[in-house]
C-alpha cells in the first residue's frame, strides 16, 4: 500500500488546500494522471500521482484547511496487492472545522462515487475528439455513456466535466461556495469556457433551490452585484484574495532570495540577425497552428547552454548545491490579473524546437486557466524571463529559490555593431546572468553567456 | 468551419470573441478599433499568436507570416479577413 502524499508545491509553497478529487476509491490509476487539485496562493494547480495502482482510500475531504506538504492525501494499493484491510494508524483529523450548523460545505469534485451516467442518446452518432477522449479518460468517465451536446452528436468537454460531477470553477468563486456551502454542480456556468464564476453563485441566493443545500443568508452586500454580466469577468481576480495571497507568496520568495542568495549579475550583447532571419524563413512555411516564437528558440537555446555550465542547473538546499542532470527550464509568464508564475517546460534540453514551443504553448495557456500541475511548479532547475516585449532594455532579474540561476533577455532592438571594422546595424539583445555566487563564479556565469550566443548564432542547429 | 464569405460584423464578432477568451477582463466597448492591440490590451507574442489561431480556428482562414502586418488593429483585421474569405 502506497501513501500518496501532497508533493512539493514550488518554491516558498509549504501548504495548500484540497479542493477536489478527480478520483474516487476502486479508480485505476497510472503514473502521472491528474488525481486532484489544490489551492495555494499561486492558484489552483493540478496533483499528478506518480505510482500504478488502485485507489484504496481517500484519506483527506476537500475543505478549506491548509494541509502541509507530504500530509498523506490517498492510498494507494499496487495492482498485485490484494485488498485487505490493514490496520491503519491513527491518523489526525485533516477535515475542515465544524461549520454553523444551517451550512453543509459540499465538496467540488465527485468524492462519494461515480455518477450515474445518462443513457445514450438514441439513432445518432457520435463524435469523440481524442482530447475529449482523453479529459474522460482522465476523469475516471466512460465517454461511450455520456450525454453529447454539441452539433452532430459531438460530445464536448464540458459534457464529460458535468457527466464526472466536476466543474471549471474560478478560484474566487470555488471559495465563495465553499464558504457559503454552495453546491457547485446545480449552477448553470457563464464564465468563459464553461467556468463558473462568481456571479453564477450570487445569482442563487435569491432563488430557492428544491432540495439544494439551503445557503445562509448574507448579511452584508455580495461582492459582485448580481446584474453585472457573467462575461465581465474582471472582478474575478480582482486586488483581493487570490491575486494579494500571490503577491504574498511572490514577496515570500523574493525576500528570501535577497536574503539568503548573494547573487551576481553578468550581461552580454547577441547579436540575433541570423536567429530571426532563419526563424522569418521557417515561419513563412509553417501555419499558423505551426508557427514558433523568438521565445522559444531562445528557450531551447538556453537549455542546451545550460548543459556546459551544469553549476548553474539545479538546487541549493540545507547549505548545498544539487546539481540536476534534467534541464527543467522554468519560463516566468505574467498573469493578465497579476502576478507570475514561472512553471517548467521539463526535459527542456531534449525537446526539438516544435515540441518545445507546443510545450511553452501548452504551459501558457493552463497558467492563465489556472490548470498548472504541481511537478511543473516545483521542478524549475533555472528559469528564464523574457522581458522585451513590454520594452524592457536590460532585464536584472532576481533569482527564484531554491534555484541558483536566472536569465533574462531584454528588447531586440537594432542597434550599430561594429562587423569586420565596420559600421553596421543589428538587431541585437542584451541576455543577462543572474546567478548564486554560493555555487558558480562570474567566469563560469561567462561561459554560459557565451554558449548562449553561440547556439544563437546556429539556430538551424537548435 | 465556414466557407461562406464574412461580413465586417461576421469579422469583428470573431475577432471580439476570440479576443474575449484571451483577455476576459477586458470590456470591449473599451478597445479602440484603429489603434495598435498589442499596446491598448498589453497582450505578449503567445496571445498575440493565440489570437490569431483562434481567429484561424473559427474562420477557416489561414493567416501567413508575412501577413501579421494586417493584424495590427481590429479594424485591419477584420478588413483582412472580409477580403480573405471573398478571395476564396
């Protein structure tokens, strides 16, 4: 039997809140399929589960109580125990506090067993996408027996997110129905994509809900004024809450890299004509599904110089340097309501240029949906900040601990060079080294901003 | 996918809505139709280029490199896709 313990959330991250299950005891499961989800003060991540097996026991309830990191959340029998019941230890209590009593929290997410799923719609046929098929997969649904909804009998995913009981919930307001006790499943969503957003909750108090769990009434004025359309979502994350706990959690970090982590600077100037003229080139070809940015081929470029300066690659942790053979680059992307996250694109090195740019594709868009796993958020062995785009010069970034390096590129911008003793214009950018003066020098943080620009200077190489 | 040809409020009803799922917070009656987007939304090259494919994904109208020019505002965009889908 396998304790499945909450896994490290990311740097400075020590608890979390269970907010789901996607399982439920008898599930198979397999190594890296998404079992949970979590709040911390970075938002809602993902939990993969990192062992083959069948779901014994769900130990903990989804609540509103900050469980630490390693607190066992599951257990897990291996396919070749057979289910005997072990004499369990005593285990402490992990639910939530006892509520008033008129409330009944309702946990988000199918914990008491799978639905009963709706029959087959009769004489049409059906269409399943394979990321449809997939997202049943992982939810533990059988997509044969789900209703479809959309055009031509094509099941969609949020049919397979209501037949499995669990819904997109924006984390403002998957804690104002925890509070408040509201079920989430009997709420019709209007926020983007199916996502259930705050105002969908303050719509119900003034109905009354046959046979729901009775919401208290509020005293005071709901944050959001029921006649504010579903689609203005701006007050969904607005300056408090979820966004300040990731200020709080940024601040955290950061002080303590400029406590603990003396760190030195180095810059050097790429020249970055061939770079984005072979990238013009192999653009022109592509689609636009296809097409790859300067971001991520200065990514893989960054990762493979990552390789020849190893000191630069890893953790410092209890007053030592582990270096990492994985190259897990971490790529600092700004929220558009605040804040940032800097998840890792894993394996960066290994990737070819397409897969690395799906890869960043991918991470870009579940940071911004709130749908990050917690071994991309803890994993970083460097990080790299792209901070051109808004203008930026020279970037001097601050290193994300317990990494020991960060890179960080400014604005192409063309710029006189002198070539072969003569005057010409580039397109340059100024790449910076911010690095842990504990564990590399300013003469190997060099040699990395060498290796950069010299990967950059082949880029049919990368 | 549609193949029919796109009116300018067929085109700007795309374009609204696609840019409404990258930048939810955003109130359209807010964006200026002839000024630079990336500048009035703070949108980066990867929104940029979701825009884009999303604009891709609901028209059925490919978008060259060598094109992006045309997507600087909404009102060029929606010219570029009004044209693009008569062309075809």
């Amino acid at each position: 039997m396998i304790d499945f313990k909450l896994p490290s959330l990311g740097a400075d991250m020590d608890e979390a809140m269970l907010v789901g299950w996607l399982v439920s005891p008898g599930d198979q499961v397999s190594r890296g399929d998404i079992v949970a989800e979590v709040e911390t003060d970075k938002g809602v991540m993902e939990v993969e589960c990192w062992d083959d097996g069948i779901i014994d026991e769900l130990l903990v309830e989804p609540s509103s109580t900050k469980l630490p990191v390693g607190t066992p959340l599951a257990r897990i029998r291996a396919t070749d125990e057979s289910p005997v019941a072990e004499p369990a230890p005593h285990r402490e209590v992990t639910a939530a506090p006892e509520p008033a009593p008129s409330r009944e929290p309702v946990a988000v997410g199918a914990v008491a067993g799978p639905q009963a799923p709706a029959p087959p719609p009769p004489h049409v046929t059906r269409h399943v996408s394979p990321p449809v098929r997939h997202l049943a997969h992982q939810l533990g649904v059988d997509v044969d027996t789900v209703t479809a909804s959309g055009p031509e009998g094509t099941v969609t995913r949020e049919d397979v997110r209501r037949a499995a009981g669990r819904r997109r919930v924006s984390p403002r307001a998957r804690r104002l129905a925890m509070e408040e006790g509201i079920d989430l499943s009997l709420l019709s969503p209007t926020g983007p994509d199916g996502m259930i957003v705050v105002a969908d909750l303050t719509g119900l108090e003034s109905k009354a809900v046959d046979g729901a769990v009775e919401v208290a009434d509020r005293e005071e004025e709901p944050a959001v004024p029921p006649e504010v359309p579903a689609r203005t979502v701006e007050s969904e994350l607005p300056a408090d809450d979820p966004a300040l706990a990731m200020r709080r959690a940024i601040a955290r970090s950061m002080a303590r890299s400029n406590r603990e982590i003396p760190q030195y600077s180095l810059v050097t100037q790429i020249d970055m004509k061939r770079a984005l003229e072979w990238l013009d080139d192999a653009n022109a070809e592509r689609p636009v599904t296809a097409r790859i940015l300067p971001a991520a081929l200065v990514a893989k470029a960054t990762a493979l110089a990552l390789r020849e300066v190893p000191e630069l690659n890893g953790h410092f942790v209890e007053d030592r340097f582990e270096q990492s053979a994985d190259i897990h680059l971490g790529m600092a992307i700004s929220l558009r309501t605040g804040g940032l996250v800097a998840p890792a694109i894993r394996n960066a090195d290994t990737l070819t240029l397409d897969e690395l740019m799906a890869a960043l594709d991918d991470l870009v868009r579940r940071a911004r949906s709130w749908k990050l796993r917690t071994s991309e958020m803890a994993s970083a062995t460097a990080t790299l900040t792209n901070l051109g785009e808004r203008g930026v010069g020279t970037a001097f970034p601050i290193v994300i601990p317990p990494q020991v390096a960060i890179i960080g590129l400014g604005r192409v911008m063309e710029r006189p060079v002198a070539i072969d003793g003569m005057l010409a214009v580039r397109p340059t950018v100024d790449a910076t080294l911010v690095a842990d003066h504990r564990v590399s020098d300013g003469h190997r943080g060099g040699l990395f901003l060498a290796a950069l620009e010299q990967r950059l200077q082949e880029p049919e190489k990368l | 996918m549609t193949t029919k040809t796109l009116t300018t409020d067929d085109a700007v009803k795309v374009i609204y809505d696609v840019l409404a799922e990258i930048a939810p917070e955003v109130d359209a009656s807010e964006i200026d139709m002839s000024v630079d987007l990336t500048e009035q939304l703070d949108l980066d090259s990867m929104d940029y280029l979701h825009w884009l494919v999303g604009i891709n994904a609901r028209t059925g109208i490919e978008i060259p490199d060598r094109d992006a020019s045309h997507f600087m505002t909404i009102d060029g965009a929606a010219r570029y896709l009004v044209d693009a889908s008569v062309a075809r």
